[in-house]
C-alpha cells in the first residue's frame, strides 16, 4: 500500500483538533476571526506531506502518477467520514452551528459537497506529492 490508512487518519485528526484549538485561542485573546478554507487546508496537506514523506524515505523510486491519484482518492474518501465524525460532534457541543445550513437548499449543499470533495482530492494529491519528492530527496 503506498500509504498507512490508520496513521493518516491519526494525523489528519490531530491536525485538525490542533487547528481548531489554535483557531479558538486566537480568536479568544486576539479577537481576530481566523477560520477560513486556509484552516482546513491546512490538516489535509500536513497529513498528506507527512504521507507523502513516509513514503518516500521507505520506497526505492517514485510510484506511478496513477497510483499516487489513487492513493489521494482513498485518502479523500477517510476525510470525508472523519470530517463527518468531527461536524457530528462538533454539532455535539455547539448545535446553533445548524442554523448555518437551515438556509441552504438542497441541491446547492450537494453542489458545495462535491466541489468539497473534489478540492480535498487536489489538495491531497498535490500535498502527497510534495511529501514524497521530500522524502526521496532526504534518501538521495
């Protein structure tokens, strides 16, 4: 496998908490409102370069582009569920975050999703990517 699913997804999730803990702190004692897309890109290409890297230093050449795309699909579909298990229990502790969709319509919130979905793949892959060129430069 050209990836570890389980340390990925042990990655991605203490990523995110860490993002979301800082991005709380921040706007605690510097009433400066920093989440954005930047603070959840941040946890997708961190775990996919951690990856990306792993796997470079422990492989003897680069694999195939098709495997990489392959390897960033499966890693899209495990955020996509950990990000579900974390909204779910985000919704948990605070449930006004539901007021936010009760204005969105269906179809748009499917738009959004799939174009979510195609962003976390590109993200991942390109992040994938520079991992593994870091890590077959470290073993050169």
């Amino acid at each position: 496998m050209i990836f570890r699913p389980l340390r990925f997804c042990f990655n991605y999730v203490l990523i995110t908490i860490g993002t979301i803990i800082l991005t709380m702190i921040i706007q605690q004692f510097v009433a400066f409102d920093l989440s954005s897309v930047g603070t959840s890109v941040i946890p997708l290409l961190a775990a996919a370069i951690i990856e990306g890297q792993f796997f470079g230093r422990h492989c003897e050449g680069p694999p195939a582009k098709p495997v990489i795309w392959r390897a960033s699909l499966e890693m899209t579909g495990m955020v996509m569920i950990l990000s579900a298990i974390i909204f779910g229990a985000l919704v948990v502790v605070t449930p006004e975050i539901l007021g936010i969709f009760s204005v969105i319509d269906t179809m748009k919130a499917a738009a959004v999703l799939l174009l979510a979905v195609g962003f976390s793949w590109v993200v991942l892959r390109l992040g994938y990517g520079m991992g593994l060129r870091s890590g077959l430069r470290h073993m050169a």
